[in-house]
C-alpha cells in the first residue's frame, strides 16, 4: 500500500510518522521549503504527547515542550473565578498539557519524517486529483503525478482535497473576530506577567493571557462589532492594547494577525479513497488549545486502520469506522471549545448562554468516548483512552494490547483463536477496571471490557467490526 498526503504541516507530518511506524510507504506534498517560521498552535496534551513519545520521539520532543503550571479565569478586576493548578499533575506519565514554540515543533516532525522513510516533496502544490477505484493520481504544480492507493488531506481549513470530493462542512454557529498578538519577552522573570494560560472576562474586551514555551508569550483581544479588524492589527493598537500587561521596551512584537475563530466540522472525513484530517475536517475556537491536537488524535485513529486494511486483516470498509468515529470526537471538542468562549463573554456579564461553569479550567467535563466503531460492549470506560496505557510502552504498535486479570479463568482459548493481532499481558483487576478482560487498540482506546461469560461474544464483536 501506498499513501499520499496533502500537506505537510504538523498533522501530515504526524500522520506521516504514524504511517512509517505500520510500514506503510508514503509521501507527503508540501507548498513550503521551509516550515511556517511564527507561532500558531501553542500546547499539546499528554495523550498526544504520550503517543508521540510511544513513536519513538519523546527524545527529540522532550527539549521542546515545557509543562503549563495552571490555567484559570478571571475578571476585569483579576479576581480568580475558577481555575486549576497542574504543577506536577500528570496523565499518561506526562504533564497534562505542554508548551511550544510551533517552528520548532514542525522542524523536528519534519526532520523525524524524513529521517523514517517518508518522502517529502517539498515546494510542490496539489492542484489536481484523480480518483478511481484502484489508485488516487494527484498532478502537482509541475505536471508530476504521484499515484498512490489513498489519498489524506491535511491540506487545512481551505482544504483543496475536502473540495475536490464535495464534502460539506457543518456550521455549529460561533463567529468571532479577535486578534491574536505573539510577544517575545526580553525578560521573563521581570515582566511580571503570569505563568498561566488566562481568560480575562472582561465586559469591555474579553482577553485570553497564555504563557508560551521559553520566552514567547501570547494575548488574545476580542475584536468588537464596531472595529476593523485590519486597523486593529497596526503596531499602535497594538500596544494600546497591551500596554495594561507589556511595554515595548520589554517585548518584541512576533506575530499580530487578526483571525475569525470558526466552529465547523467535516460531514464525512473519508470517502472512497479519500481521506480527511485536522484542519480539513474540522475548525474550532482556541480557547481549549484542541485544534492541533485533534488534528493529531485523527493521525493516531486512522494510521493503524490503513495498516489493517494493507496487511489484509480488514477490509477498506474499516474506514467508515474512522468518520464514525472522529466525527463525534472532533464535533465534541468543538463544542467544548465553543462554550469556553460563551462562558467567557457570560462570566464577563455581557450575554448569558446557559453555559455551565463545568466546561471551565478546574471544571468536570466527561470524558468523551467512542459509542460506535471499533468497540464492543457498554460500560462506563468503553471507548475511552485507557487510564494506564502509559504503562504498557512496548506494545508494537499496531498490534491490540489484551489485559486479563490474573485470577480470570475461560478466556485463553478465546484469546488463542481470535484473529486479530494481539499482545496477551495478565495483570491484577486494578488494571483492568474489575473486569476480567480489557482490549485497548492500538491508539490507546479501550475497545472492549468484559467478563468471561462475555467473552466469546465481545471478541467476536470486535473482529466482525474490523472485517
């Protein structure tokens, strides 16, 4: 099998490294020689760091990512109103959310992909796209044609991929105007700025502080419906606006651009032999930071599919389960960060939306689960990213991880027949949520947990939803 992949910014590049940790051969087109050279993402999450670090780079990425220490919200006064402190709390044996300055992040996913078998076409653009039902053509800007047997677009919001096959974006309604200001600080320690990720409700101009990776630092201003959003961005304005916080003589300007945050999602992200991911597929707010590392949790979803569909222990009908799937993850986190923008504008008195406080830093928000897919059974943990996955490293990587209680009798024999690649590990119920048997797949979510009664059935449900 082959891939090609349109784009090769951060998710591309992701997806890419994923596909070389299957062997599965693939290509990347990218218009840029060089990678984007100013900050647009700014933290990842441990389960994407996590799941980085089980491809083999957490020693190139660990110099790059700082852990973020807390996050809250706060009036126009700068009274706390919620927030958490994440000091040394971690999940999946790493800080709950890291840091970075996006350049250098791209720079080493670029290099790791190149380094691992990837094929970078760098300079190129996609400018059309051929697809029957054996291979995928893609002609590129000058007149070369790569063929492959799947086509992903990474290609972003403006995806010329999503157009080429007609796949509409839904609309969640959230528009708003803001500017988004990078500074580089002088001085760190004697800029008296916080070391927090903060929401500013503030009735007259909402404002969102984020403490970047080393000395970058980040501001978010609320455009208002009675401003330009071109004028706002004049050097001028923009100290205006920062000289609350920030002096010129302190920081150096790195990057003002005003954006309209969207809140959009994909209707299909595969079609044929098509497929989508990140921007492409689905747009958001920043305020909860998600939009990369969606982006990267689709890698992670479809890569070990593609593996499966190549090493024939699926069919290609394997990726419906990828839209099944992402499309709810993607349209979760979107509305997630949606409400975080409401709760934002309702905490600063401007609009009440109805949002609970819950969706706020400090708040309990469920954790979202795949409901159908490749899954099988109900329970509270069904479709969740497994609690303890970080213990179990060595795992291949596109093999499923079964953990069977230590004291579970009648499911050897299940588990020798069952056809689908596995790695057998017995452990104490403290693992296995008090189940007798867990199956978590190879990105890290648990497709089943059953007793052993259930067993024949479950497993037997998994392997009809991966044909």
């Amino acid at each position: 099998m082959s891939v090609v992949v349109v784009g090769g910014g951060p998710v591309g590049l992701v997806m890419s490294l994923v596909l070389s940790a299957h062997g599965v051969e693939n290509t990347v087109v990218e218009r840029d020689v060089s990678v984007y050279g100013l900050p647009r993402a700014i933290v990842m999450d441990a389960e994407i760091r996590h799941s980085l670090s089980r491809l083999g780079l957490a020693e190139i990425l660990d110099p790059l990512l700082e852990e973020m220490v807390a996050a809250d919200f706060v009036d126009a006064a700068n009274n706390k109103l919620m927030g958490v402190d994440l000091a040394g709390v971690t999940l999946f044996g790493c800080p709950v959310v890291s840091k970075h300055f996006q350049p250098m992040l791209d720079q080493a996913l670029r290099t790791a992909a190149s380094s691992r078998g990837a094929h970078l076409l760098l300079g190129r653009q996609a400018q059309d796209f051929s697809v029957s039902a054996n291979e995928v053509r893609v002609t590129l800007d000058d007149n070369s044609v790569v063929e492959a047997d799947y086509l992903i677009g990474c290609d972003g919001a403006s995806s010329a991929v999503r157009k080429s096959q007609n796949i509409a974006l839904e609309d969640l309604g959230f528009n708003q105007d803001w500017l988004v200001v990078d500074l580089k600080l002088r001085n760190r320690e004697s800029s008296d700025l916080p070391n927090v990720t903060r929401q500013v409700c503030d009735k007259q101009r909402p404002t969102t502080l984020v403490s970047g990776f080393q000395d970058y630092y980040r501001f978010e201003f609320q455009i208002q419906p009675d401003e330009n959003p071109k004028l706002m961005c004049e050097d001028a304005k923009v100290w205006e606006l920062l000289q609350r916080w920030i002096r010129p003589d302190t920081a150096s300007l790195v990057r003002k651009a005003a954006y309209r945050f969207h809140a959009v999602v994909a209707t299909s992200m595969n079609r044929g032999r098509v497929l989508l991911a990140g921007d492409s597929a689905h747009q958001m707010p920043p305020f909860m930071g998600q939009g990369l590392n969606s982006g990267m949790r689709d890698a992670l979803n479809l890569g070990w599919k593609l593996a499966y569909v190549e090493r024939g222990i699926s069919s290609s009908q394997l990726f419906d389960t990828y839209s099944i799937e992402r499309i709810p993850g993607a349209r979760a986190t979107v509305e997630q960060s949606v409400d975080t923008g409401r709760l934002i504008d309702q905490l600063a008195g401007r609009s009440s939306h109805g949002v609970s406080e819950s969706v706020g830093y400090g708040g309990t928000r469920k954790r979202f689960a795949y409901e159908k897919g490749v899954v099988a059974g109900t329970g509270e943990h069904v479709g969740t990213l497994y609690s303890q996955w970080h213990r179990f490293n060595e795992v291949d990587p596109w093999c499923f991880l079964v953990l069977q209680a230590h004291d579970s009798a009648g499911i050897d024999a299940l588990l020798d027949t069952w056809r689908i690649p596995h790695e057998r590990q017995v452990v104490g119920r403290e693992l296995t949520y008090g189940a007798d048997c867990v199956v978590v797949r190879p990105d890290g979510y648990v497709a089943a947990i059953f007793s052993a009664d259930e067993g024949r059935e479950t497993l037997s449900a998994l392997d009809e939803a991966l044909r």
